[in-house]
C-alpha cells in the first residue's frame, strides 16, 4: 500500500539543504510502495518549487528536474475524502484543510503519513497514525 506523503518531504528530495536520512527513509519507502497523497499535494508540490526558485533557492532547470522525478514515482492522487471527518479533523487539532486533507487521507487507508509540518506529524500521532518525518 502506497505511503501517504506531504509537500513538506516531497520538497526536501528536490532541495539539496533540506535533505536528510528521514526525508531519504521516505522516498526509499516510496519507491518501493508507491506513494499517495490529496490532490493538492500536485498543487504544493509544484507551488513550493516555484517560490523557491524565485527566491533563488533553485533553479528553473532543478524545479523541472524535481517535478520529473516526482512524476516518475507515479504518485496517485485522490480526489475524494470524508468531508465531516476532514472538518472535524481539521477543527480537533487546529490544522489547516489542506493539511487535514493528508491526516484524513493516511486514516481512510490504515497507512503511514510522511511529513516534516509538527503539527500535521503531532494530530497524525493523535489519531494512532505512524508518522514518518
């Protein structure tokens, strides 16, 4: 079963100084299970390469680089979720509705989370989730 990964670790296996033997753990898992997340994981992937390029932090041709080696994992990507369980989610632990959307995801699937937000990791270990990150 694919792991449930957040942009926060999918940024860092593109962005050479937020690397580490974590955010490798991850993308070793990755490669072998396959990896999952909420739509917007497209989006704040994709939107994290860009303001790090413009902050010059990457270069056009590492963001390009990055998002195909993103897309080479074959990410899947759900567009669905429990829309009370989401609320509640994100109202219980005071995340944000993109972040509930990760926890709310890796709960429906019984699967480890991935990420290096600490108040995302702390809810996800709330609801008895492993968290890798």
């Amino acid at each position: 079963m694919p792991l449930v990964v957040d942009s926060s670790v999918a940024v860092s296996w593109v962005i050479a100084d937020e690397d580490s033997e974590l955010a490798r753990h991850a993308l070793t898992l990755a490669y072998a299970d396959g990896l999952t997340g909420p739509r917007v994981l497209w989006y704040e992937f994709r939107n994290s390469l860009l303001v790090n390029e413009r902050r010059g932090r990457l270069l056009a041709s590492e963001v390009e680089r990055g998002i195909s080696v993103f897309r080479d994992l074959n990410p899947f990507f759900f567009d669905d979720h429990e829309e009370s369980r989401l609320l509640e989610l994100a109202r219980q632990h005071r995340l944000t509705i993109y972040d509930a959307a990760y926890l709310e995801l890796a709960l429906r699937l019984g699967q480890p989370l991935a990420t290096f937000d600490r108040p995302l990791a702390d809810a996800a270990r709330a609801e008895g989730v492993g968290v890798i990150g």
